[in-house]
C-alpha cells in the first residue's frame, strides 16, 4: 500500500497553477458552506515521515482556506497540565467544534509509531494499541466528525536526501531526531509496521490517504483534492459511513431482577448512623491527605432514580474533602458549546488532575438512560455508547484514576411518597418538575435500562455499586464507605 | 481596623448550635433562590493570617450550603500554563459564573503581602499594586460580581500558639513557611502593612470584613452570617455599589478628525504591492520562528468599517506563520457561557501561552464600538470600558505579550460599493446582512466611537494603527510590516 506512494509523482509548475486557482476557490466556497451551516467538523489527521512536508502541508490548507475556521494542533511532549491527566484529554481539548476544521499534526500516531520503533512496546502491544485507536476513531465518525488521515510518505531515496537537507541547515538541524534517523536506518524493516498500521486502522468511514510527499506541488494537490472531495460530500448532506450494523446484544434475560431484588429494607438507626458515617468520613478524608494521593485522582459518578437521594449523599462525601481539592459536577442539559460536540467532550472537560475528584452529579451514563428511554438519541447511538463509556472510563484508570459508580435505587412508592413531600414544602429547591411525574411513568423502562447499563459497564476497574436507597441512612454510610474502601485498596 | 479582631472574640457551645442550624438552613435557601434565578455570581475571597483557619472556614461554607454549585480555588505556586500567562489569566479561568458561588482561597492578596515582607517590592511599587488591585477589583463588582473579603486575623499570641500547634504536628508542619515566620517575627511591623492593605483594598463595593480567628465557632457564625446578609440583598434585587459617577470624560473637541484626515487616496499598484508583501511576510516569518519569540508571545487585534478588508487582511498575516504557532479567533455574539461572566472573560480564555499567537478578528473593543453605538450596554459600562481595556492590555504586555491593534477604514462610499458588489456574487460568504445596512446608517456615529476609543486606548505598550484601507494592497502591506517593525523592536 505504500509502493504507489514512492514512484516520484510531480505535478509540473504550470499545471499546478492552474489547478491551484481552481482548488482554492472550491475549497474556499466548501468551507464557508460547512461554517455557515454548522456541518462537520472536519478533522484532517496529516502523519507520515520527517523530511515529507506535514507541516508545509497543514500550512498550505490554512492559506488556501480562511484560516480564521481552521486551528492547526501540534502535539509534542506533553505540557504539565496535560500529563496530569489521561492521554486523550489533549485530544479531546483540541477537537473542532460543528463548522469548523480541525487540524491534528501527528496526534496519537506519533506515540504509536515511535514507542514500536524504540521498542517500547511488544508486537501484541503494538496491536492492542491499534484496536484502541480504531475503536476511538469509530467513535469520533459516529459522532459526525468527518475524519480525514493523510499519511505522507517518501521513498527511501527520498527521505534519506531531505533528512540531509534538513540536517545541513542550522534553521532545521534540530528537526531531525535520533528517532527519524533510526527510521531511515531501517527503513525496510519499518515499512512493514508502517504499513501494518494503516492497515489495521484504515476503518471503512476514516481510511488512510497515503500521499507521497517529495514533490510539494503534488502533494499539496492531491491532499487539497480529497479535502475538496470529502466537504463536498459533507455538504451533500452525506454522513459518514456508519459502523457495520449489529443487532443489538439483547439484554441479559430477567437482568432487571439485578434492581428489583436488592433489598431495599435495609436500614440504619440514627445513632449508628452518626456513629458509621464519622468513622468512614474520617477515613475518606485521611486518605485524601495522604501523598501518595497527589499520584492518583478520583472520579466519583452519581445515578439514580428521581429523588433518590444522590444531592445528599454527595454532601456527606463532599463534607469528608478538603473543598481546594474537589470539583463538583452538576450535569444538566449541554450548552451549545458542548451541543457541537461528541457526547463524551463535555465530561473530558472536567476530568481532574492527578491529586484532584471530581464528584459528577449525573454523569455521561445519561446516553444510556434518560436518552435511551426518552428515545433522545437513536438506537445505534446508545447501543455504541456503552463500548465508548467502557474506553473512556479504562483511559482514565490508565491514567490512575480510581472510578467509583453509584446507582441509588428506591422503590416507586418512596419515590411517590417523596414527591409528595416536597410539593407540599415552601422551598423551590424542592420543585418538582413535569420531567420528573414523566420519567415515573416509565419506570418499567428505567429499570430494564439501568439493569443493561450495570450488565455493560460494571468491569473490574471500574465497578458499579447498586446503593439501597429507601433509607437515607443506610445508603449514605454505604457510599462513603464504599469509596474510602476502594480508595484505600488502590493506595495500599 | 486588626484590633478589633484581637481582643478573644468567642461564640458558646450552645449558641453556636442554635444559631448553626438557623444559619445553615438560610444560607442553603439564599443559596438555591440565586442559583435558580442565575444572579450574583457571589465571590469569596478568603485571607489572612496563616492557622487563622482559612481553609477551615472554606469547609464549612461548602458544607453548611450546597457544595454542587460552589467551586473553591487555591491558587499555590504558579502551574506552567499559567506561568505561561499573565498573572491575571488564573483568577480569569476559576471566576464563578452568574448563579454560582466561587471561593477564592488568598488570591491576589497572597502575592501582594508576600512580596512586601520579602522586601521585593519598595513602598511605592506596594502602593502601586494596591491601586492596581482596586481597579481589578471595581471591574469585577462593576460586572456584577458580589465580592466578598474576609480577612481571618489573630493576635500575636494566638497566632504565636496556633503556629506552634502546627509545627508540633508531622502532619500540619509543611503548613508553616519562612514567610509566617516572619511574619510573626515582626508583627508589630507588619500589622501596619496589613493594615494599609486592608485600607486601601477597602472600596465601597467591595469592602473588607475582618475576622478574628481564634475560636471556629466565632469564625465560622461571623463570616457565614455575612454571606447570608450578602445574598439576601442579592436575592432582594440589590445591585452591587456602582463606582462614584463620574459624568463622562468629553470626546476631545474635533477628534473625528482622526478618521476623517486619513489619506484614503494612498495606493499599491499589483507589482509593488506582491514584492513589498512578500519581503514583509518573510521578515515576520523570521521573526515568529526566532528562539528569543519563544519567550514571548503575540497579540493583534483587528476592528474595522463593516467590508473594511479585515478577514483578507487577517489572510496575509497568516500566511506568513507557521499553523501550529497561531490561533485565529473570530468574535461574534457571546455564548451562554460568555454571557455569564464579565465581558473580558472571553478574551482572557485565548490569551496565548508564550510562544503563541492569537489574532482576534474583531475584538474586546465591541464594547466601546458597537455595544456603544448601538445601545447595548449602558453609559457608565461602556465608559469605565476604556480603563478596563487598557489595564487588560498592560497586563497582557508585562507578561510579555507584543499588542498590534488595527482599525480598517474605508469611506462610505466605497462601504457602498463593496456592499453592492457582495450583494451581486452567489458566495454565501459574502452575504450582507441587515446589521451591515444599519450600521451604515450610524456612519457618524461610529466615526465618534473609534476617534473616542483611539485617543482613550492607544497607549504606549499597546498602540493602535489606522489603515487606510480604501486599497486593499496598501492596506495588506501597511499592516504586516507594522506587525514586523514592532515585533523586532520588541525581540531585539
């Protein structure tokens, strides 16, 4: 797949600039339709060899098309801020919103390439690290991004002169690293993964465009064309192609028994109450102080049913923390800001840094079930979402993370018994919404969902704990206690 | 104004009960109300004396209300993005929108006591941070921030035993730095310092309360019942103080001249005009890429007649960078997220690092210009707006930002025929819209606004540049070789 890009294609002076003009101006015309209409984004992935013009290309994009809708990312070392957190959060901070372009120099291929060349990582490491990024890359498609990954090639020959060149110059001495001249070293050996990574993550709706890239004009063509070719469709009203369609697994037989047979009589009397929330508190909050804490983070996700609870229980883990070291996450609907971005976005947004939590009231399980109940997204969308939430919440364990998920569940007649009480109380903060006497109609439809999402997503880093509800009591000690358990399992 | 506070305030056992859970319940009510209604936001900001208990009094303001709609910050030693960053640009990111309470731990006070008793600063630069700081902090209520500061003071005895406690614990000791020490040392010479702080920090719309902090309960009823006074009159519709009305400083007589003298006749033909763009582009180029740029950073801000040439003005600068190095920002209506905070928070969020650039295509000066003529914000807004902008861009520059800002002017006439000839292309891009129609008509208008916010906010560190952009070559070329000959006078 790589030969056809090592034959030495020109485009000749004259016909470039002719081709030129008429590219610009389509591309131009493209863009601003895409801007004005919101479509998109557009996200242009340019990776490939040292010496082959990534970063004259990415410039030739910004001068051919209105720069002011483009951002052009590069991602070297990571900046503190971003080491600090898992390695998808520059990512995610960078991608495009609707409308606009989105260029990545390198992005994760860098990482995978070198860590294989430098032998970091075995050839059964190599490949889990490319399902990874097909699986990411699905996801950003299925989000409707348009997702384009050029790969710039040279021939040996090629490649071997412009390392010289560059190496000749002061100006651009410093662009050659020891790592490119192993490349070029073994170039033959090299091919092979290369290739292999292409290969593997050529997905149907992000294939790889491999472009040779020795000669400036024919390259910055035929990048510009499929550019051209690819905006066009976007503004035919094409969407990307969507993931081979599965039927959906169906749901564990009789999983809902999961919800309805916790025991939701359990209880604790107020003495034992006080007496167990301080111990557990108390630990919670030693554990927090400890130093080896500053190397971890803690993600703490809240669900249940309306009226569940889940605001006081917060504050009985809140009260345990120093208020410098935590964020709270109150999720309710997105803004537009986060409205022109995948599901997931506005939750990376608020991922804390190592030594920090971020305690999520409601979090990004909302696509598997008031989305998925309320018929808000489409049935292939919140059937993927659990596989993406399952990547998502593994990429922030990698990163040391410990994720602890919270589902309180009470039974319908408390749930009534609440409401009741706080319609008749004078606080708005207590107002019951419409939403709320709607979602109670469909508690047959919460429950299969909520038995679905702890069958999908329960996994051994990050395992749900069901919460019995129906006693404030019980279930605060039970969540308190849960965390600094876990918290202390990871810190021993 | 200390000794109030040194005299062994102390709040009973008993009291302390009763009066918690009338507090609390308020507090928590007061809370909710301004949250649902979005007003405020409210800002603590908490200081003082080191084992006052500051970080104390933050925990129990988060448990006494709803910790999901407060954000407490700390703000230590610099992180590398923010050190990268005006000082400023911190306190920016953590501000609490409308609805939300944000505690801020020491903030900008921190720095301020510090650099006195480290005797890095003399009186006079003390002074001049103080008076710095009462502007920044007549902005913030200006924009309807309700800021509250506590100062949690001690005696020298108490402070003496509360050091000593704090030191006889492995656990507390990291607390006690050099600087409490001596500031303990000397007391006596400090509490003068502080005092003048506190004095001159103190403006009517953000007055200081100090606090003793000796007994918790004391502390902890005393600041809490100060919130609870704080957003009751928020909630009552109060508006924060506005600044002593001023009437406004008068347009210097005849200053449109500025803009009418202009010689919009000045001409490039094509060949002059691709050979001077070219040499200007080159030496930019060389300039952005030099090691010594790395150091510092680039801003330009471009205003201008409506079909003035911005966007292809802003083309040719980009041209001549690398798309890894710049960020293009298009300014148009606010977010809902904007919206919720102080109109120079937008802008503070693309403030580049060092070595970064931002061109912002349209910028903060919409305030002065169309918020001003068009009606958009009131009189006093608009006018203390001049003051803002320029502390805003000096903070910009002492960090170590280069600010290029431009104003494109056109005469009506050719307005006219660059609005009919958009009119007649198929482009979507070139749409004209009913705003351009009616900014037309207020043609004198804005002449008055951009002659008044040249002369109130060209300064030294930030100059504005009027283009003469009737021809778009001489306009291209002028603007390029500006950023150039100033960008190389800042480097060398």
């Amino acid at each position: 797949m790589l030969e056809s890009a090592e034959v030495g294609h020109k485009v000749a002076k004259a016909t470039y600039a002719r081709e030129e003009t008429k590219l610009r101006e389509a591309l131009l015309n493209a863009q601003y339709e895409i801007a004005e209409a919101g479509r998109g984004p557009i996200l242009v992935l340019i990776s490939g060899l040292e010496g082959g013009g990534r970063g004259e290309t990415a410039n030739k994009l910004n001068e051919w098309m209105d720069p002011r809708f483009i951002r052009t990312s590069a991602f070297g070392p990571g900046a503190p801020e971003e080491e600090a957190r898992p390695l998808a959060w520059r990512y995610w901070r960078a991608l495009p919103p609707r409308g606009r372009i989105g260029i990545f120099m390198n992005a994760w291929y860098r990482q995978l390439v070198n860590a294989h060349v430098r032998h970091e990582v075995t050839d059964m490491q190599f490949d889990a690290r490319l399902q990874e990024v097909r699986q990411y890359e699905q996801m950003l498609t299925d989000e409707g991004i348009v997702l384009l990954k050029f790969w710039v090639h040279l021939s040996r020959p090629a490649q071997k002169q412009r390392l010289h060149e560059l190496e000749s110059s002061r100006k651009t001495r410093w662009r050659v690293t020891a790592i490119d001249k192993a490349a070029l070293k073994h170039y033959n050996k090299f091919h092979d993964k290369w290739e292999q990574m292409l290969r593997e993550t050529s997905i149907a709706s992000a294939p790889w465009y491999v472009v040779e890239g020795a000669d400036p004009n024919y390259r910055n063509l035929t990048v510009g064309k499929i550019l051209l070719e690819a905006m066009g469709k976007v503004n035919a009203g094409a969407k990307p192609a969507p993931r081979a369609v599965v039927a959906p697994p169906p749901s564990v037989i009789g999983n809902v028994a999961l919800i309805r047979r916790l025991d939701l009589t359990q209880k604790l009397d107020d003495d034992r109450y006080e007496r167990e929330l301080a111990k557990w508190q108390a630990r919670l909050a030693e554990l927090t102080q400890r130093k080896r804490f500053q190397e971890r983070s803690l993600v703490l996700a809240f669900e249940g049913s309306d009226a569940a609870g889940k605001g006081g229980a917060i504050r009985r883990v809140a009260t345990s923390l120093d208020a410098r070291q935590y964020v709270i996450v109150p999720v309710a609907s997105p803004s537009q800001e986060e409205l022109a971005q995948p599901f997931l976005w506005r939750f990376w947004r608020q991922i804390p840094a190592r030594g920090g939590i971020a305690i999520f009231d409601r979090t990004w399980y909302g696509r598997v079930l008031v989305e998925r109940v309320e018929g808000y997204c489409s049935v292939p969308d919140w059937m993927r979402a659990y596989d993406e939430i399952n990547q998502f919440e593994e990429q922030l364990v990698r990163a040391g993370a410990i994720v602890c998920k919270f589902w309180l569940q009470i039974s319908k007649a408390e749930q009534l018994k609440r409401f009741e009480a706080r319609q008749k109380t004078a606080y708005k903060r207590f107002k019951i919404t419409r939403d709320d006497w709607r979602n109670r109609k469909k508690w047959a439809g919460y429950e299969q969902a909520v038995a679905d999402m702890v069958d999908r997503t329960s996994t051994e880093l990050a395992p749900w704990t069901l919460v019995e509800a129906e006693d404030k009591n019980f279930a605060r000690v039970k969540i308190v206690k849960t965390i600094a358990t876990q918290l202390e399992r990871a810190l021993d």
